[in-house]
C-alpha cells in the first residue's frame, strides 16, 4: 500500500506530517511520489486564515476528480477539521475520513488497521525520520491563551506539554540520525510544563537536552510576552546552544486594538519585554507577528503598530491581514470593518517598512564572519569542489555561499557548521565566502559560540 502526504501552514503541521509518514513506514506503508500513485492521500490541512482554507479546498476539488476514475482513501486532518464534522461530510461527502490534528488513529482505521496496536494519542514513540540536519520537535500542544481572532484553540485544543524524558528521547534519536539543530515547538513555547505535574518550564527543558552529544543548536517557537519569564531568558544567554533567536508576536502596537485582540498586554509591558531580553542579549534576533486590519482598526491605530515597528526594528516581521474564522471570538462579536484593499494597503505599507529595515540590519553584517550550519547541498552541475551551499546563522538568517571559492568549499557537508564571510547582503538573505576550513568547528562535538555580553544585566 502506498501513501502520499500533502502538508500546508506552521512548522508544527509540518512535523505532524513527518510522523505520521514516519508512522505509516513502519506498519509497511510506502510513500508515493504524488496522489495519482497512492492508495491513501492525506491532506493535512491548516485554517488560521481562509486562504490556507481555500488552498486545501482546491486541493479537494483535485481529489475528488480522481477519485472519481479510481479508488482510494482521502484522509482530512489538522485544523479545518474541529470537534464536529457534520458540515464537512456534508461539503465533501467523497472524503473517507476527517480527524483532528495529531489523531492519527480514525487513519489507520480507515485503511484497516487497529490504531490501538501501534500507540496512542502522539504516537510518542513513532519518530520521524529527518530529511536534513534540522528537525521540529513540537514540545507544547494546542494553546490556552484565546486570542479573539485566532481559531488554533478550538482545533488544537488545550494546553498539553510532553514530559522531558519523552522530548529528550526524541531529540536523542534525531541527533543519532545526524540531526544537529533541534527546534522546539509550540504556540505559546514558553507556557511548557505549566501542565505538567511536576512544573518544569521550557529553561528546564533546555537544560535537560543541551547536553545531548552530536546536538550543535537549540531553538524554541513561538514566544509569548507573557510567559517570557526571567529564568528562561536567563537560560538561553548561558547556554551556548540555545540560539538567540525569538519570535515573539506583538500583533499589533495599539492598546486598544491588542485588548479587542485580547492578546493580554500592552504595548508598553511588550516593550518592556523586549528591553530585558535585548539588555541580556544585544546580538539576539528577534522576529514578530502582526495583524494589519483587524476589526475596528482606525488609521490612527494602524499607524501605532507602524511606528513601533519602526521604533523596535525587528529582524522579521510575518505581517498577514485580519481574516475572520467562524467560531472565533472576533467573528462572533466584532464586524470585520476595514475594508480589504485598505487591508492590503496596510499589509503593503508594513511589507516595505520590513525590507528597508532588514536590509538594513543584514548589512551590518557585511565583511562579518558568521557561523552556518550547513543544511544543503545542490550538487551537479558546478562540480565537486565548487558546490553551491546553504545554511542559517544561529540567528536564522539564510546564507549562501560556495562557487566562488573552490578550495575552502571542499569538504563541507549539511550539518557542518562553519564560519563564512559575509560578502552581500539583502533584506531577505546573505551571500558569503568561507572563511576557513570546511570542517566543522567542535571541540569534542561541542560548539564554542561567543559568550553573550550583558549577562549581568538581570
Ligand atoms: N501563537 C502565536 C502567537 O501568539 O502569536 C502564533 C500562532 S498563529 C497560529 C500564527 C500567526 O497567524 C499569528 O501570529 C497571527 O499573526 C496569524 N493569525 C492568526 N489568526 C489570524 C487571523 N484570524 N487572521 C489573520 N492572521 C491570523
Ligand atoms: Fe492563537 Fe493566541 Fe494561542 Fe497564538 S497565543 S495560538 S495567536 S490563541
């Protein structure tokens, strides 16, 4: 039997994904190159805003021709499908199965197999196999905090952490498998542990894998201002492989808009936040999220979250437009007023504001040596010894470099890190040379990142 897996939206989609086919492999089941060949296709379907929504739609429209010459299963998971699937049987009759995110089980049912002999909710043991030297390992489940516009709650549920020893094991056999940066997921990555009996929180977390042999970086998303503790912040500037990179969502610089947003704070406790992880660690990265046209948005409003993006210049900034999920609180209680092109207007005015501001920031970087981890290779066509290579800085800047610089290019591989001059510099990545060596810098599998100024800030 073969399988074939389509994936839209976050990074915790993506890892679902990886194991469910992870899981499928092991029960015998081989992937398929595309739906045409596979004998079940899984949509694993995102629906934080509608156009992720019509994407998998369209997707279902594709299905449904084939199916109509051939059988197969259709499996449609993640977050389009929530506690009631009444609606969506009725929409897309010829789908054999929907089931929410991370129930695998109603899966392996439709194909006629009893899920309780192969494990249970998160199918714990079941681990994907990496296709480079990077690997998500969502650590935090669903999300307590209900944000007014956002639908995640209600399809990923309530807060659920996994205990470290069950993560530890599961970063343990990425690492064996060659993986050397683990990044830790969950909505609101911060508020781990909170569920769990015995309280440990993400620093604990931190700590228990850091000394993981083979494993070079660690990274956690996303941040939520309010659970960015002190002692977390702390434990990320002592340990030399956590990377000092955070994604912290602001969604909007308005008061008034973040209270109707119910996001839990306000603009001047979110600048507060950011001035003590900044004063820790001034060379830590920091990416946000925004809202642009959320309901009521006045231009006023609109102007306060410009302002203080220009104000607290961001190295990313993911800026998508208001779009109301039923359900939600904000689509049952507040019109969906600002008009749509004004919408793309604000969307446009916060897109030119980025690039200026991180092509701005990327070059300062110019003639600086960065580290990179190594993550592919395109061999081919350049020859062996001028191989076009790429990879992120602890930071999560993508850097190419390799071509130019036939000698020093030999020798690397993905998951080396190594130090690469950079050369070029745009809003959206950086062009380097190598500086050194292509071997990877570790003393005794460690890596020996500078040790971050302003320690004693807190
Ligand atoms: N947990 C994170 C947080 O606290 O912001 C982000 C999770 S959310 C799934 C990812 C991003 O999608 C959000 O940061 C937000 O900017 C965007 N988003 C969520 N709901 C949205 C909506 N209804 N319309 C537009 N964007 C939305
Ligand atoms: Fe959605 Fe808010 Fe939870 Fe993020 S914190 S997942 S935006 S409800």
């Amino acid at each position: 039997m073969r399988y074939h897996i389509w994936t839209i939206g976050c990074q915790m989609n993506k890892a679902d994904s990886d194991k469910l086919a992870a899981g499928l492999e092991r029960l015998g089941l081989e992937e398929a190159a595309c739906p045409e060949e596979a004998d079940l296709v899984v949509l694993n379907t995102c629906s934080v805003r509608q156009h992720a929504e019509e994407r998998a739609i369209s997707k279902l429209g594709v299905l449904r021709k084939l199916k109509s010459r051939r059988n197969f299963t259709i499996a449609v998971m993640g977050c389009m499908v929530g506690p009631r699937t009444d609606d969506l049987r009725r929409r897309f009759p010829y789908v054999d199965v929907f089931t929410r995110p991370q129930e695998f089980d109603p899966i392996l049912e439709a194909i006629g197999i009893d899920g309780e002999d192969v494990g249970g909710e998160f199918w714990p043991r079941t681990f994907s196999i990496p296709s480079g030297p990077t690997a998500y390992v969502p650590v935090v489940h669903g999300c307590d905090k209900f944000c007014s516009y956002c639908i995640v709650p209600y399809r990923r549920g309530r807060q659920r952490s996994r205990p470290i020893a069950e993560v530890k094991e599961e970063v343990e056999h990425f690492v064996g498998q060659g993986v050397r940066e683990v990044t830790l997921l969950g909505q609101t990555v911060e508020a781990y542990g909170h569920d769990l009996p015995a309280g440990p929180d993400l620093a604990d977390l931190l700590r228990a894998l850091h000394d993981i042999d083979g494993l070079y970086r660690l990274r956690f998303l996303t941040s939520h201002p309010r659970d960015m503790a002190d002692r977390i912040l702390r434990a990320v500037a002592e340990l030399p492989k956590v990377c000092q990179y955070f994604s912290l969502p602001v969604q909007s610089g308005d008061d008034g808009v973040l209270e109707r947003m119910r996001r839990g704070y306000t603009v001047a406790e979110y600048r507060q936040k950011l001035d003590i992880l900044r004063g820790l660690m001034p060379e830590a990265a920091v990416s946000t999220d925004v809202i642009v046209g959320f309901c009521g948005e006045t231009e006023a409003e609109f102007r306060h979250t410009y302002d203080l993006l220009a104000e607290l210049r961001f190295d990313k900034v993911h800026v998508a437009a208001y779009s109301p999920r039923p359900g939600t609180i904000a689509w049952r209680r507040l019109p969906d007023d600002v008009p749509r092109e004004v919408k793309r207007e604000r969307l446009r005015a916060v897109e030119e504001l980025q690039a200026r501001i991180a092509g701005e920031i990327n070059s300062t970087l110019l003639g600086r040596t960065v580290e990179v981890l190594v993550e592919e290779e395109k061999g081919g066509r350049l020859g062996a010894s001028a191989r076009p290579l790429g990879g992120r800085t602890r930071s999560g800047k993508l850097v190419h470099f390799g071509g130019t610089h036939p000698e020093p290019v030999e020798g690397a591989h993905p998951g080396d890190l190594v130090d690469v001059v950079v050369e070029r510099a745009s809003p959206w990545s950086l062009q380097g040379r190598l500086a050194g060596a292509a071997t990877p810098r570790m003393a005794g599998g460690q890596p020996a990142p500078e040790r971050p100024a302003g320690l004693a800030a807190l």
